[in-house]
C-alpha cells in the first residue's frame, strides 16, 4: 500500500465515523489515488487533479464536478500533514447541478392516494400496509428507509414515541406521534397480527412473503397509487415519495409563520425530529413553497421595518 493509499484509507475512515455515507466519494477516491501513484506523485496538485477529472469516463453530466469534489475534499485532508498539497480551487470545474421543487401534497392528495391503496390493492395486508405507511410518512416527515426499518420494539406505545435507529447519519433520534398517528398504527398492528402471524423478521411492516417491505417494491407501488389517484397530473415533476416529507416540514413552518411563532427559535426543534444533520439543512425548505418564502420575506421585511424604527 502506497503513502497515499494509507492516507486516503484514514481518510475515508475518519469521514465514515462522522456520519459520512460517502457513496460518491468511496467510489472515487480509489481511482484518483490510482493515478497520482502511476504518475509517481506523493500528494495532490492541481495539474494532475484537472487532467485526471478531465480524461477519466464521464458518467453523466455532473460526474466532473463530482469529481472534482471527491478530489478537492481528500486535498483539504492531505493539506494538513503535507505542507507540498495543493487544494484545487473551488469553481475550478463548474457544477451543472439541476435543482428540482418537491411536489408538495395538499391534503387531499394524501387522501386520495391512501385512499387508492384501501381500494385497489387486492391484499388486505397489503392495502392497510401501504395506507398506513403513506399516513405515516405524512404524518411524521420520516424517510423511508426510516419507515421500512422500523421494528416493532421500536414503537413505544406508552409514550407515543418512534426510535429511529443509526439513520442517514449513522444517528438514533426519537420521534413523538399525535394520538391519531398512534391510533392508525394500533388499529394496523391488529389487522397485521389476524393476516400475518409468524412474520420472518420483527418488522413492523410486513410483505406478503413475510418479509421487510423493500424499497424498490415500495416505490414502484407508490407510484402506480399516485398515478391511480391522479395525484400531481398537471405537475412539471411528477409527485415522489420523498417528497412527503418536504410537505411535512413545508406544513409545518407554513404552520408556525401562520401562527406567528418564533420561527427562527424552532427551526433546530424541526432539524432535530427531521434528522437532519445541522439546522442549515432545514432551512433549505425555506425555498420550497412560493407561501412560505412570501411569509419568511414578510416577516424579515416586517423585522428590518421595527429595527430602523
């Protein structure tokens, strides 16, 4: 194992035990490292960083710039213990990065699409599963893996309280539930128990071969229940799954800036139950609803009047 080898293993170690999922940049880095050792360099420059970006495959259009990225963070490593490093600059190699707005779903929409999945899924099990799990996902702003993985020890039903288990960033959090959340998941956990005994896995949600949902099926499955219940036909993007839980933290700070709460004090509150890494992330939500940036803009605007006043 090369020098830089060992320096990009500790690299990638030290980013994995801050909660790093690095899926790009594992992928990556290898590869880049591979080339500065066949071209007999110690440390990264800005040369070899540009003409590696520039003559490896492209993927896709964004794959320089993802690239570039994965380089330029292992140069910013390697900067402190090797004074000779240079940190390509940032821009370097311009992104293409194509935002795309959630589909936020009113509440009909929900409706609708829990209420396609009661009446056409043909299993009973799997119709009350997939209502369920759409109201959950609604109701709490979790992600699906989230949803998928949840076990029944997971629920205390005592205290109305989801554990989120080692999530996205390799973080536990628990989740409080209103009582009508707690109510739907009662009422499914009895249907579930009379249809599905002697499930394989602790699961809270089951399959039909008593397995874990998967989330290949479950996507595919949401999707004919939204197309089935016209849900976002007239949409620029067509309505995902993830962005149920852009409605919920969109309904949520809609909520508060209604009620004239201290919006800005809350926001950790809602990155915390979210799971969300930093309140930076959450704030991103800001942007996602044309109502919600007027409410934000009005109460700034209103804040900046009483200051000067």
């Amino acid at each position: 194992m090369s020098a830089l080898e060992q320096a990009m293993t500790d690299y990638l170690d030290l980013r994995h035990s801050l909660g790093h999922a690095l899926a790009d940049v594992g992928r990556l880095l290898p590869s880049f490292v591979a080339y500065l050792d066949k071209r007999g360099q110690s440390t990264v420059t800005v040369a070899a960083t540009l003409d590696w970006v520039q003559t490896s495959p492209g993927d896709s259009v964004t794959g320089g710039p993802r690239r570039m990225t994965a380089a330029r963070g292992f140069a910013r490593y390697l900067a402190g213990i090797d004074d000779s490093t240079e940190v390509p600059p940032l821009g370097l190699i311009p992104g293409r990065h194509r935002w795309r707005r959630p589909f936020i779903y009113s509440p009909n929409d929900i409706e609708a699409v829990m209420s396609q999945a009661r009446t056409t899924i043909a299993s009973p099990l799997r119709a009350a599963t997939y209502c369920t799990l759409v109201g959950l996902l609604a109701a709490t702003g979790l992600r699906i893996g989230e949803a998928i993985k949840l076990d029944r020890s997971d629920i205390d039903w005592d205290h109305a309280v989801l554990l989120i288990r080692e999530s996205k960033f390799g973080k536990s959090r628990l989740v409080p539930l209103h009582a009508s959340t707690m109510q739907a998941l009662t009422e499914f956990a009895v249907v579930r128990e009379q249809l599905q005994p002697r499930p394989k896995v602790p699961s809270f949600f089951v399959s039909l071969t008593r397995d874990r949902l998967s989330y290949a099926v479950v996507s595919q499955t949401f999707r004919q229940l939204v197309d089935g219940a016209g849900v976002g036909a007239e949409a620029p993007s067509p309505p995902r799954l993830h962005d149920l839980r852009h409605t919920f933290a969109v309904q949520t700070l809609l909520g508060w800036y209604r009620s004239a709460e201290d919006v800005q004090a809350k926001i950790p509150a809602l990155s915390t139950y979210l799971g969300h890494r930093e309140p930076s992330s959450t704030y991103w939500y800001l942007s996602a609803a044309p109502e919600l940036l007027a409410l934000a803009a009005a109460r700034r605007d209103t804040a900046w009047s009483a200051a000067r006043s």
